[in-house]
C-alpha cells in the first residue's frame, strides 16, 4: 500500500538510531532540566519501541526467506503488497 502525499513516511531504523544516540548523549550529558529530561526520556522509549517493531518485522521477513517445512523444502509465501 502506497503512502498518499499528505501521510508522513515512517523514519528509517538507521534514523531512529541516530535520534536515540542523540537523546542518550543529552541525557548522559546531565545538564538539561527535569522537565526536558522527561520528555527526551518519553521521546527515546516511544523510539526505542518502534527500532524494536522495525527489527521484529525484518525477522519475519526473513523467517519468511529462510523458512523451510518437515521434509527440508523451502517454504515460500508472498510479501505483503505495501512492501
């Protein structure tokens, strides 16, 4: 399924892991106030989750490519069509 023209794109992993390492260094850095502490802290968990849906879903997929049934076949299955 295509993204319309008004829908954001999903940042990519490598983005997402550029923005968490940016939001630890600030954090380890220790000099930001409670309130901005918070919301990077609040900004790194919802980034942190989606870096983890992101790598669950790169695992089946593989799964996918390398799965093979009882008898050592190869098992093969379409990718969804938003791919």
């Amino acid at each position: 399924m295509a993204k319309s023209a008004r829908e954001p794109e999903e940042p990519r992993f490598d983005d997402t892991m550029t923005r968490l390492q940016e939001i630890v260094g600030k954090l380890e850095g220790g000099d930001l106030a409670l309130e901005e502490s918070l919301a990077l802290f609040e900004e790194g968990v919802g980034l942190s989750r989606r870096a983890q849906g992101i790598l669950e879903e790169a695992q089946k997929r593989i799964d996918m490519l390398l799965g093979v049934d009882a008898n050592g076949q190869a098992k093969t299955a379409p990718f969804p069509a938003d791919r």
